[in-house]
C-alpha cells in the first residue's frame, strides 16, 4: 500500500466502511443457506476460496512469509476460532443476539490486557465490564422469537478468541497482513468444518447447488472478504484500540438495522432489547476510555 495512505484518516475511512460490510455479512451466508446447503457448509463456501487465493500468492512469495508464518497460525488459530464460530453462530441463531455476544469483545481485551500485561483500569472501563457483563445477562434471559441455542455458546466464545487473537496481531506487529489473513480464512474454513461434522446433519452439498452458489461465494470471497480483512489487520498497526474500536461499531448498527427489517421471524424481547443497549453502551464506554489516537508506526 502507498506510503502516502498510511495515515489515521485513510485508516478510519477503510476500516469504517469494511465494518459496514461485516454489517451485512450475514446476508450471503443465510442466502447460501436458503439454496439447501446445509450444516455450516455457508461459512466454508465463502471463507474457503479466500484462504485458497491468499495461500497461492503467499506461496508466491514464500521467502518474504517463510519466517512469519509460525506467528500467522498462531494468530489464525484465535482469530479462525473467532471468525468461524461467530459465522456458525450467524446460521444457528439470532443474528442480532450472536452479533452481540460477539461484540463483548472490547471487554474480554480489557480483562486480558489487566490479567496477562498488567493494564490498569480506571473507573469507566469497570463500568464498561459491569455494563456488558449484565447486558449480556439480559440478552441471554430468553423470551425473544428465537430460543437460546449452541449458536449463542458460539457467539460468546467468538468474542473471547477475537479478543486473543487482536492482542496477538499488535504483539506481533510486524507480520504481514496476508499471512494473518490467510491463517485466519484457513482456520475459519476448518473449524466450521469440524463444527458441522461435530454438531451433526451436515449432507455433501450437490452439483446443483455448488454450481448456484459459486458465483456469490467468488465474488464475496474476492471483493469483500479479502480486502475487508486485509484492511482491518492492516489498520490495527496504525490505530490505537479504541478509535478501531469505535470504528467498528458500524457492524453492530448495521447488524441491528438490517436484521430488525429483513428478519422479522427473529424478532428480540424488550428485556433482550434492554440487554442490547446494555451492551453497545458497554462497548461505547470501553472504547472512548482507550486512547484514540493514531500510532506513529507504518505497516
């Protein structure tokens, strides 16, 4: 990428934006899911080709990756742990209340920085820990059109691992952004695979079927996927937490919004609604309380 975009504006611009397409990641997954294709074959179809392409160009370029890459899966394994079951979640149950669960995020990072790298935390961000922890309570008591199920388990364990995996990519600055990108896409698609064949009712999907969802599963895989991520691992060497943070609320807004309206039959209580709030304000809390400004280092 041209030197001249490395700055924190171009950085909160693309990273906005890739959020807003997280926003509607569910979309194609459910869409792949109403053509018969069933388990969680949705999330190997889109995940699967951007592993395949991002692994080629490595290949490419071994000598450059060669030393990096035992950092990469090491990344992979976390943030493939948390990317896969966040979209297992996705096809399991409520969108919105998997979103959620997922976007506890910012607090499992606050618990982790103060217990493994000695943070301190003031006042706000144990406010922010109290408020999410009881959000998700509230979000977690039922009553809404959707019984709580294993894709809510999924939800919450997908925010412990992203949260892990984060802290392992600033830790490890300096490895490149398709090596984290195809480590992650690779551990996705197998433990989706494994999650389905564990879960159970997973059929080989057909001919027919592979052949309708082919060209949504390339053109996700090539122009949304793959540069949304690269864009996102790219930009947490250049933003601080909390204004990525920030930034990637997008998702969670636009997660609410489109599934409130095209997803009627999953529809939340006003007890889960409480527990929503609860929850992005948690988010909003913990993410103003980091520093904001943009770091002086270059990807």
């Amino acid at each position: 990428m041209p030197e001249k975009w490395h700055t924190p504006t171009f950085a909160s611009v693309a990273v906005f934006l890739a959020a807003a397409f997280w926003g509607l990641y569910w979309i194609p997954l459910r869409y792949i899911e109403d053509l018969g294709i069933n388990g969680t074959w949705p999330v190997i179809f889109l995940n699967l080709p951007a592993a395949l392409a991002l692994g080629g160009y490595i290949l490419v370029h071994w000598e450059r990756h060669r030393r990096h890459m035992p950092r990469a899966i090491l990344i992979g394994i976390f943030t493939g742990a948390g990317y896969g079951l966040f979209s297992v979640g996705l096809l399991y149950s409520s969108v919105v209340r998997v979103t959620l669960l997922f976007y506890l995020t910012p607090i499992w990072g606050t618990l982790i920085g103060i217990v493994w790298l000695g943070d301190r935390a003031g006042w706000s961000r144990w406010l922010a820990i109290g408020g999410g922890l009881a959000g998700m309570g509230l979000l977690l008591s039922g009553g809404g059109s959707v019984p709580l199920n294993i894709g809510d388990l999924m939800g919450f364990v997908s925010g412990v691992a992203w949260a892990i995996g984060g802290a392992l990519v600033m830790r490890y600055g300096e490895i490149p952004v398709a090596a984290s990108t195809f480590s992650q896409m690779l551990m996705t698609s197998l433990l989706a695979l494994l999650t389905g064949l564990l879960v159970g009712g997973m059929t080989a999907p057909t001919l027919p079927q592979i052949a309708s969802a082919l060209p949504v599963s390339l053109v996700m895989a090539f122009f949304m996927i793959i540069p949304t991520l690269l864009v996102v691992f790219w930009a947490q060497k250049i933003l601080f937490p909390g204004r990525l943070g920030l930034l990637m609320m997008a998702e969670v807004m636009l997660t609410v919004l489109s599934a409130s309206i095209l997803l009627p039959e999953e529809a939340m209580s006003l007890v889960e609604w409480g527990g929503a709030i609860l929850i992005v304000g948690a988010c909003l809390i913990e993410v103003l309380a980091t520093p904001s400004d943009a770091k002086n280092t270059h990807a």
